[in-house]
C-alpha cells in the first residue's frame, strides 16, 4: 500500500494557474499508475491525468493543453500544473495510485481547487 497527501489547491481567478503535489510514501516500487482526479460539487470523481510506470500519459480532452502531469521520482512526487484554469475546473482533486494487476488502489485526501470568473 502506499499514502498520498496532496497539496496546493486554492483560489485563482479565471486565466490563472496552480500546481498541485502528491507526496508518495510507502510501496512506491509497487505502483504502476498513478493519476489526478476532480469531484465538482455534485459530481462524480472522473479522472484528468494518469501516468503509468512507463510514463505514458493520458490526460481528459477538457484539459488537454492546458494542464501537464509529472513526476519527480528522486522527490516521491506527482504533480499537475494547471494553466489556463477555467470556473468549471472548479472541483476538489484528489491524487491516486494504483498497483500492479490492480493489487491496491490508494486516494489521498483531496485539494480545494476554485476557479472564480
């Protein structure tokens, strides 16, 4: 199993930008995907990014262009910076990871992200 504690949500207006972090601990040699996700108000969580052990990358067509995932692995970290933030990419994000064969499938907490017009 692993943990992911994410960081740097807020408050943008509309045009603006953020980068959020997900520090990864635990069983990191086990992971084999690992994403970003959104819940908007009433919604249900769909993904944004995922990059895979091989770095693959596949990101949703509403952020395509303006939103780009990484990783830092020497940091155990997974970010997503986020341009050209847009009212409706208004949603708490939350970090995932997924192991090998699907042996686990690990959430953090979740960040704040509001986008005002």
């Amino acid at each position: 199993q692993v943990q992911l504690v994410e960081s740097g949500g807020g408050l943008v207006q509309a045009g603006g930008s953020l980068r959020l972090s997900c520090v990864v601990s635990g069983s990191i040699d086990s992971i084999n995907v690992m994403g970003w996700y959104c819940q908007g108000p009433g919604k249900q969580r769909d993904p944004v990014a995922t990059i895979t052990s091989d770095s693959s990358i596949n990101y949703a067509d509403s952020v395509k262009g303006r939103f780009t995932i990484s990783r830092d692995n020497a940091k155990n970290t997974v970010y997503l910076q986020m341009n050209g933030l847009k009212p409706e990419d208004t949603a708490v994000y939350y970090c995932h990871a997924r192991g090998y064969l699907r042996a686990f499938t690990s959430w953090g907490q979740g960040t704040q992200v509001t986008v005002s017009s």
